[in-house]
C-alpha cells in the first residue's frame, strides 16, 4: 500500500515527498512554515494591510485605476474583486478568454462585476496558436499542460499594468489553501525557453501573439510592478468565502478548484490521474485540512469519490478531443505515450544566467 501523510492526504505519487518520524509529510512541514509567515496575526497584521491600501491608493491617484485584479471566475479571484472593491480600490478586472470557459464561470464573472462595478478587459487570445501551443503541450507528455494559460494570464496582467501605469497587481493566490504543490507535478510556469522548447519539437503554428514574458523581461516586470498575493493579507478562509460569493453575489459554485474552465476540469479529472496517476483533488484537499477547514476523515472520504461525474467526464472527453482537431486515435495515442518530466526539456532554471539574474532580482527586492 502506497504510504500517505498522517496529517493530510498527501502520498507517494509525489516522487519527492518524504515523511517524518511521525508519518507527516514534507509537504504539511513546508505549508506550516510558509502558511505562518504569510498569515497575518497579532495587533499588527490590520496596520500592515492599511499601509498597502494606503499606498496603492497614494500611487493611483490621477488614474484611472490603482490596481489590476485577474479574474477567472473561481473563488480566489472571484473574492479578490469582493475584498479590493470593499477596501475601496479602484480596480480593472482583466480575464485572459483561451477559448475554455464553461458558461457558468462567463455568467459568474458578469454577474459579480456588474453588482461589485469594476470594469473588465477580456482578452480573447488567438485560437489558433494556443490550440497549437497546448497540444504541444500534450505531445511533450509533461503533467502541465495548463502551462499556456498560466503564463499567459501572468504576462497580460503585467502588460496591462504597464500600458494602464499601474504599480499594483493583485492576485488570488495564497499560502493557506494553496501550500500543497508538489514541483513534480508542475513546474515551469514562467519559464518562456520551456515554453518555446516545448512548441518548437511539437507546434506547427508561429506564436506572433501570444502573450509571453522571457526571463529578463520577467525580472524587470518585477522591479516596475508589485505583484502581490493579497488574500495572504487577511485571515482567509475559502469555505467563508464561498458562502458570501453565493449569498452576497449571485455567484454560484462549478464543483471543484478551477473548474470553471472545461479543460482543466478535463486535465484535473481525467489525463492527471490517469496518464500520469496525480490527483490534484490532494493538493487542494490537503491544504484545506492544515487551514482546519476539512477534516482529514472528510477529505479521504472525497477522494473515495470520481473527480468529477461520469457522464459529464464523457462529454468533456468528447467536446476536448474534438476542440483541439484530434482523432480518438490519436488522443489514445497522447495517453498512452511515455510519461515526460521538465527535466527532459530545456529550460531558464538551468545555468548561470538564471541565478545571476535571481540573486541580481533578489537584492533590488531587498534594498527597495
């Protein structure tokens, strides 16, 4: 029997987890590291929080906005826009439209913008070459083939930030119910010589508009703009948020984490487990269990059930496989090729010039 973490659902389909004396994994001693130095507590975590708003508000003045917010229509961004807008913000909420969204997330989005009145950007990205970018991603056989949106919505934030001259962007990511992720199951987000490495063997289509950071333009992106994760500001609770979304709101749930897109309810419930035998539902359900908000019995019990129904599995399958111009034939054949790792393609991570700028990023940060 595969051996699994005493305190969450984590186990040895990380290839990297190692435990304890106790039987707790790497992945919980991390979270409790990081999830307390990221949450805020004692008398000066409200002071802290006033002084960014204060500061966004300062640097915004005489704009049309003061900060950017991504929205997906999921819960973190979708709360994100809540909070930012009842602190008093002036925010633009940019979606990144890759052609996936369900019809739920698109009237979720609506609904909560038009009650909260923050304006929207959408950016429709070209379909064609993100078709061919993504099934590169799938013929490269790594499990992370949500890469081309990942770091397409990061790179359009950032662009919009500098054609709005806007100092802050505002993100939904965050330590208490994000601490889980193992790296061999996902990495290399923000890595465009990945990126191109994976579509030069395996695309077809020239990327001319696809939104794309290299690793210099990153770093100086970094230096101009602020990004910061903001709900690791406030004592966030999802399942909180959650309810206010759907009392307050109009907003109503899509059934598991970022499953307000088609494919990646598809890649999450489907080709994960099955192509490469990683249940994201872990990871989620794992950090809910160290924020005390699942219980570990509750959490294996979930597990105990399909990702996602069956006949909607069938009908993602269906609508996927034809979206993307394949063959049953050949979708089998992507499923059934040889697992691949990040290692085994090219990369920025790699080398002296990823550290040089690294360290040089590093010290701007710390002397600003």
């Amino acid at each position: 029997m595969m051996k699994m973490c005493t305190r969450c659902v984590m186990d040895g389909t990380d290839p990297e987890i190692t435990f304890d004396e106790q039987g707790v994994c790497s992945h919980c001693h991390v979270y409790s590291k990081s999830s307390v130095q990221a949450t805020p507590s004692g008398p000066n975590a409200q002071a802290r929080l006033d002084a960014l708003l204060e500061r966004i508000k300062a640097d915004g003045k005489g704009k049309q906005y003061d900060s950017i917010i991504g929205i997906s229509g999921g819960v973190d961004s979708s709360y994100v826009a809540y909070k930012v807008k009842q602190w008093g913000l002036r925010p633009l909420a940019v979606h990144l439209d890759n052609g996936w969204d369900s019809e739920l997330a698109v009237k979720n989005i609506e609904e909560l913008l038009n009650r909260l009145g923050i304006d929207l950007y959408t950016h429709v990205i070209d379909w064609e070459e993100f078709k061919d970018l993504q099934l590169a991603f799938l013929k490269a056989g790594t499990p992370d083939s949500e890469i081309p949106t990942d770091h397409a919505i990061v790179a359009l934030l950032f662009q919009l930030a500098k054609k709005m001259k806007v100092k802050y962007i505002l993100s939904g990511v965050n330590k208490r119910t994000e601490g889980h992720l193992p790296k061999a199951w996902s990495q290399g987000h923000l890595d465009w010589k990945y990126i191109r490495s994976v579509h030069a063997r395996f695309g077809t289509v020239k990327l001319s508009t696809y939104p794309y950071q290299n690793l210099f333009g990153c770093v100086l992106d970094r230096l101009r703009v602020r990004w910061i994760d903001i709900l690791n500001y406030i004592d966030y609770s999802k399942t909180e948020a959650l309810q206010i979304l759907q009392d307050e709101l109009g907003w109503k749930y899509y059934g598991g984490k970022h499953y307000e897109s088609i494919y990646t309810r598809f890649y999450q419930g489907y080709i994960l487990p099955r192509k490469f035998g990683f249940d994201k539902r872990k990871t989620h359900l794992s950090s809910l269990i160290c924020a005390g908000e699942i219980t570990r019995a509750a959490a294996l019990e979930e597990l105990l059930k399909e990702p996602y129904p069956p006949d909607l599995m069938q009908q993602d399958r269906e609508y996927v496989i034809k979206k993307l111009n394949l063959t049953e034939a050949e979708f089998d054949s992507i499923m059934n090729a040889p697992p691949k790792r990040f290692e085994d393609y090219p990369s920025s991570t790699r080398g002296l010039p990823f550290r040089a700028l690294r360290h040089f990023y590093r010290m701007l940060k710390f002397a600003s």
